[in-house]
C-alpha cells in the first residue's frame, strides 16, 4: 500500500481530523439511519463502508445484518484503519482493511450494499470509486452515497470573516481534484454507471449553538492549515483571527448557520 490514497484525501490526516470524523459519524447518524431504513438491509446479509475512517456508519451496519452478516470497513490511512478495528472488535461482525477506496482488491459482487459517505466529495477521479462500489455490489444489490454540496453554506447575520474561510476552503480543498459540490453529481454518476432505480433525498442541516456540527467549517480549515499556509493562501496569523473570529460570531443563537447540503443517493446494481 503506497502513500498515494491518503495523499489525495483532500483533508489530510491528523489527530484533529480523526476527531472530526469521529463526531461527524454521530452527527449525521440520523440520516445514515433514514438511508438504512430505506434499503432494508436484512439480518444475515453484508455490507462494506469504504471510507470508514475511525468509524464511519459500522455500527449501524452491524446491527442491520446482525450476527450472521458481514460487514467490512475499507480506508486509506492506516491510525482511521486501526481506530476502525478498535471500534469494530466488539461488534463481533465487522473487520477493518487497508486500501483504496478506487481499488479495494475485494472480490467481484460481494456485497448487498455498497456505502460510501463524504468519500466522493474528498478525491479526484470520484466515478473511479463509483466504478469500484458497483464492481464489489451484488446483482440487485445497492449502492449507497451520501456526499455534500457547499454552494448554499449559509451564515446569517453574515460576517466577512466567514466569506474568507469559506474562499479559503474551496481554494485548499480542491487543490487535488476534490470537489465540495459533488452532492448535486453524484445522482448522474450512478445512473452513468449504469446503475438503476437512483433515488435521491438532500438533507438541509442547521445547527444550534452547542451542537458540534455548527462550526463544521472553521474546524474543516483547521484541518486544512498546512495545506493553506503551504500554497500561501493565508499565514498563521490571519487563520487564527479567521477561526477566533468566526467561531465567536457562531455562539450567537441568533446567527443561523447551514454548513452544506447532503445529498444522499441511493441506487441498484442490475441483477
């Protein structure tokens, strides 16, 4: 396994971002429960979550198969690898691989569902992981993508603080071919691979002071310093004012924040 798959991950890997996927697997839990009660995943059958990171949606996978199913979880950077299989040791189902989201090495039409979220949106070439996902899908089995879509990013009363981070992260996130408003392509990639019965819910989340999710993305920039200071977007300094700035103007309960749209799309393999 070469460095490559986590050097294109377009968040890059640190203790802080492995928190931040710690957090967002219970954040965004309930639309990940909303998406399995609409497959009706069935005890006894399996499933994979490529890029699981520290957890992803395994839990949830494991109980929907329960003890006779299978599930495995498949990312890039090995601490999400082994943080995954310390989480997975006692849900008794689950195993945890190394690999690439784009190129697995899993066996042809394994799995009855095929999930990736917030995958897409953090590499380049992201129809090469569609390919992969319809690859290792069962006849008749699904395919499972919920990926976000920043256009509409909403923070109201506005603060030009908020404008810049928001031009920063655009900037550094796509430095590799990543792209923050894949929510709206993800639907034309599925029906393009050839994939069927594509439906499609966006989920419009707005966050109250206290809920981790309201600075999603001063702590997305965070994550992205080194990558923003190296192409010399901003210095140190004007990123600390920026985050200061903009997560104190988010304590104000009267300031409406919606980070992104969540497209969750849904779709089966041809059987």
């Amino acid at each position: 396994m070469s460095d490559h798959a986590t050097q294109v991950y377009a968040l890059g890997a640190d203790e802080e971002e492995t928190a931040r996927l710690r957090r967002q697997s219970e954040e965004l839990r309930p639309e990940a429960e909303a998406l399995l009660a609409a497959i009706g995943l069935q005890p006894g059958q399996s499933a994979v979550d490529l890029g699981c990171g520290p957890s992803g949606i395994l839990g949830l996978l494991s109980a929907a198969v329960g003890a006779p199913g299978r599930v495995v979880g498949v990312d890039a950077d090995a601490a999400h690898v082994a943080a995954a299989g310390r989480f997975a040791a006692a849900l008794g189902n689950v195993s945890v691989l190394l690999g690439d989201a784009r190129h697995t090495g899993l066996p042809d039409a394994t799995f009855d569902l095929v999930h990736a979220r917030t995958l897409l949106a953090t590499v380049p070439a992201p129809a090469e992981v569609v390919a992969e996902m319809t690859r290792l899908a069962r006849p008749g089995g699904w395919i499972a993508c919920a990926e976000p879509d920043v256009e509409h990013a909403v923070c109201y009363p506005p603060v030009p603080e908020w404008d810049r981070l928001v031009e920063l992260f655009r900037a550094a996130f796509g430095r590799s071919g990543a792209d923050p408003l894949i929510g709206r392509r993800v639907p034309a990639m599925l029906w393009q691979a050839g994939l069927a019965d594509v439906a499609v819910t966006v989920h419009a989340g707005c966050y109250p002071v206290g809920h981790s999710r309201r600075n999603l993305l001063p702590d997305l920039v965070r994550s992205l310093h080194p990558v923003i200071i190296g192409l010399g977007l901003a210095c140190g300094g004007e990123l600390a004012v920026l985050d200061r700035t903009v997560r104190g103007h988010l304590a104000d309960p009267r300031v409406l924040m919606m980070p992104h749209l969540l497209v969750t799309a849904v779709a089966r393999k041809p059987g």
